[in-house]
C-alpha cells in the first residue's frame, strides 16, 4: 500500500507515474496517469498494466517489459493508448527498473506525457503547409498551393518546370487527384529514358503485324489513360519525330497506333513536366514552338531546394516520420548540429536527395536521436566535438542567414519589400545584412 506521502510526491508531478511489481499488477498511479488514462487510482491499482493503459505496444512489444528483461531504459517512445471514453490517444514513455534499498529490483516504472495536443498541432501545421503530400513552407511554394485547386478543376494542358528532384510528379498527381478525373487513371511516362523507337509505340501502342513479334494488339500509354490523366516527364528530351505526334494530341484530341490506319479519341488530361528550359529549347530549334505553346497553357515552376531552405525543417520531420513507419524504428529528431549541417548544404538532387540523406542517417542511427555521425561524409560537420552552445548559436546564426537571403532572391533584392515579407523592421534588416555580409546586388534584376 502506498504511503501519504509517496502521494504527495508523485501527484506533484506534472507527467503520469505508475509502477508494477514482478507480476505486472499495478502498484501506484499518480493524479497525471488518471488524467490521461480517464482512469481513477483505485480502480488503476492491482489490474495489470495492460488492462489499464491497453496500449498497442502491450500485445506487439511492450517497453515496460523490454526494461525489465535488458535493464535498459527507455525514453520517450510514442505509442498509442485506449483511454476511459474509448478514445485513442498519443502518449510519450520513458520506463526504467523499479529498485528496493538494498538494490534487488522489484518491479518497474513508467512515466507518460499527453501528446495528443502536440499531435494535432502537427496536423494542423502540415495541413497548412502541404498540397497532397506535397510539403512546404516556403511563400514560392504558397503560391502554387494557392492556385493548384483552380489548375485541377480545368482541363488545361499544364507544364511544370523544375530540377530533378523537386518533386515534379507529385504536383502532376496533386492536380489528378484534386480533379474531376481523380477516379479515372494517372499514368505517368519519363520521355527521356526511352528510345524514340520504343516511345512511340509506348505512347500510341501499336497493332498486330506492325514490327518484327507484334503477335497481337497492345494499347500504349494513351490508351491506359483514357478518362484520367498522363503525365510525361522529361517532355525536352522528346524527339522532333513524336514531338509531331504530341502536337496532334494536343490540337485534335487524336492518335494512331504504330501501324494503324485509323485513328483514336484521346479523352486524357496532358501534363508534362521538364528539368530543362523549354523556351530556350525553342530558340535552339530543339523543340517545336507550335508544341510549346500547346504544352505551355499553364506553367508551375518549382523552385530548387537550395532556394526554400526554410523548408528543411519541416521536410526532416516529415521523412523521420515516414521512415520510422517504414522501417519500424522510433526517432524522434536531429540535433542542433545536424540541422546546421543540413542548412548549409545546398542539395543539388533538391528534395529527393534531402529523403535520401535522412534514410541514410536512419540505417545508422540506432537510437532516437540522429547526431552528426550519423551523416554521411559529404555533408557531415568538419567537427563533430562543438559544444552545445555554440551549435545553437550557430543554427540560429544560419537560419536567420537562410531566410534573409530567400526574402532578398523573391524580391530581386528589394531590402524593403523583403524586411515587410520578413515582418522586421527596415533598419534591422540593413543591420543583420551587414552582420552577415549579405550582398543584395547580386539579387538584383
């Protein structure tokens, strides 16, 4: 039986406390556990933790019982439990051994937070800085976020631009999911990693006898489309030979099969994407301008990494998220050192190669926080031994950097329009350029 005193203790305590003994019965459970669980302590005291708490980890892996197996604790692993109402709810636990004074383990204990606030919170947040599973929060890409809905509710021809990895297919299939067409088919075609030969026949399909082993008929990409939406990446890399046959889609909503005599209604939504200037293609006479024209309705430009890196944050939470599904694992976050390392580094594969650092650091990582060794070399910290405070120092220093420099590129180096989109002063603006040797001449028009 707990004293009065041991009460008053653990009541104090803003966290939910409980112990078990070497049967798992519930010993104590503080004012905070009732809180949470919806779960008063007398009807909590002498039931087995899991008829308390019934959290998914105590039919798959429970914590507690790890601890008390290896001796090893555990801090802060979110897990999900069934409160009195019936509702789910995300909790935070750290568990450790349970001791008598003479040092003989008696049971165990674990302390809990309520996180289901913070996990709102982050919906909220992502739901306010994301487009389907597009994620930003970088005013650029607002922008595009803004005028996506009206993109979808179209028929228009849409061409977006971008380097690789800046996640041009995910804006083709947030513009097919958000249409009239979403429960019809994407299909999506990358132009440059087929020959001409080959794209043709993918595109349009091809009928029986038309080559060498055409046996039968085959529908192409087209086609498969019918009713829904194509997406053909790389459209710069397209030959002047299907860029005619583009060109026909385009204008009369037709096609013909590789050896074919009639031709085909295409009912398809066309978005193409490139990684290359088309415009400057034209001029160089490698792509058709009458094509152009017809891809070039509606134009998404997606701006690289190295310009919206504000949303590195937001995108490491994001992939740590992910990967701690994917791969079962539970880390929750970076240290200061590895977000300056990240902040600094300018990602010439954009988003794509941010995933990829951050699956990296998840196939080395081994406990719940990713520190700079875990990087790898090309952008890992040149000292992994800086103090704490210097590495804080230092990420404030980069971040205040970053956003200065993004505001200045998005208003050509305008100083007041970009202190007004920074909500700072004019005044303090100059100051910290100068701080920070920012030139703004070189965003200049």
């Amino acid at each position: 039986m707990e004293s009065n005193e041991q009460n008053v203790i653990l009541d104090s305590i803003r966290e939910g406390v409980f112990t078990v003994d070497m049967d798992w019965r519930i010993t104590s459970f503080n004012r905070a556990a009732e809180e949470i669980s919806g779960i008063e302590r007398q009807e909590a005291i002498g039931r087995h933790c899991r008829d308390v708490l019934r959290a998914e980890v105590c039919e798959t892996g429970c914590t507690l019982r790890q601890t008390m197996e290896t001796g090893e604790p555990i801090m802060n692993r979110t897990v999900h439990i069934i409160d009195a109402q019936g509702q789910k709810r995300t909790i935070a636990i750290s568990t450790a051994l349970l001791k008598n004074t003479g040092g003989k383990v008696i049971g165990g204990v674990e302390t809990f937070r309520d996180m289901s606030t913070v996990e709102q919170l982050r919906k909220e947040i992502k739901g306010r800085y994301s487009c389907e599973d597009i994620i930003s929060q970088s005013h650029r890409m607002q922008n595009l976020f803004a005028i996506m809905p009206n993109i979808a509710e179209s028929n228009t021809t849409v061409l977006i631009e971008g380097e690789s990895g800046t996640g041009k297919e995910l804006f083709a299939r947030a513009i097919h999911n958000m249409s009239f067409r979403k429960d019809k088919p994407f299909i999506a075609v990358n132009c440059g990693a087929l020959p001409d030969s080959l794209l043709e026949s993918e595109l349009f399909g091809y009928k029986a006898g038309a080559f060498t082993d055409a046996k039968k008929d085959k529908p192409g990409r087209f086609a498969l489309a019918d009713g829904g939406t194509i997406f053909l990446d790389e459209i710069g890399d397209v030959s002047a030979s299907v860029q005619v046959k583009l060109l026909r889609v385009l204008q009369e909503r037709v096609y013909e099969p590789v050896g074919g005599v009639s031709s085909v209604k295409a009912d398809v939504r066309v978005i193409t994407a490139t990684n290359k200037k088309l415009d400057q293609l034209v001029q160089q006479d490698k792509f058709r301008d009458d094509l152009y024209y017809r891809v070039n309705v509606m134009k998404l430009e997606l701006p690289p990494l190295r310009d919206k890196k504000e949303d590195i944050p937001l995108l490491v939470e994001h992939f740590i998220s992910r990967f701690n599904r994917l791969q079962n694992k539970n880390i929750c976050c970076v240290t200061n050192e590895v977000t300056t390392a990240l902040l600094a580094y300018d990602y010439p594969g954009n988003v794509r190669e941010l995933e990829n650092i951050i699956e990296h650091c998840f196939v080395l990582c081994d406990g719940e926080i990713i520190e700079g060794k875990h990087l790898p070399l090309s952008i890992r910290p040149v000292s992994e031994t800086v103090n704490a405070e210097s590495i804080q120092s230092a990420t404030i220093k980069q971040m205040e950097v970053v956003l200065i420099n993004q505001a200045l590129r998005r208003n050509k180096g305008n100083k007041t329009a970009a202190a007004k989109e920074l909500g700072i002063d004019k005044s303090t603006l100059f100051r910290k350029m100068k701080t920070f040797d920012i030139k703004p001449s070189s965003y200049a028009r």
